[in-house]
C-alpha cells in the first residue's frame, strides 16, 4: 500500500458515504473508495488490509479550515 498519489482530491470529489468533500481516497482491487476525514477514520480498519493505495490529504482539511490535527 501506498500514500501518495499525482491525482489531487478536488472539491468535486464527494464522500461514498455521506456526501462532504472527500480528502480520501481509496483504491482497491475492483474500484475505489472516497471518504471525507470523519468516514475515513471510521472505516479505516475495514479498508487497511484489502486497500491497494490510500490517498490521504486530510492534512489539507486541517490547513484550509483550520481543524486540529488528529
């Protein structure tokens, strides 16, 4: 599994589950997955095994909205 991907999240991008900007993304064998911070901290032991890349800028939430890091 890797972290970094050349492809952006962008503000189009939404989550799977509840539709708030996603900051992560999540590729697996047969598609991806994008979740906002909350979803993917959720889910995240659900997708740590089986996820081939996770994308993960929810560092930037933190700098454009000021949110404490977690």
């Amino acid at each position: 599994m890797t972290t970094t991907t050349p492809t952006p999240l962008t503000a189009a991008d939404r989550c799977d589950r509840c539709g708030a900007q996603a900051y992560v993304r999540v590729v697996l064998a047969k598609g991806e997955l994008l979740f906002c911070a909350h979803h993917a901290r959720r889910h995240a032991s659900a997708f740590a095994d089986v996820a081939l890349h996770v994308q993960d800028e929810t560092e930037r939430l933190h700098e454009e909205h000021g949110a404490p890091a977690r």
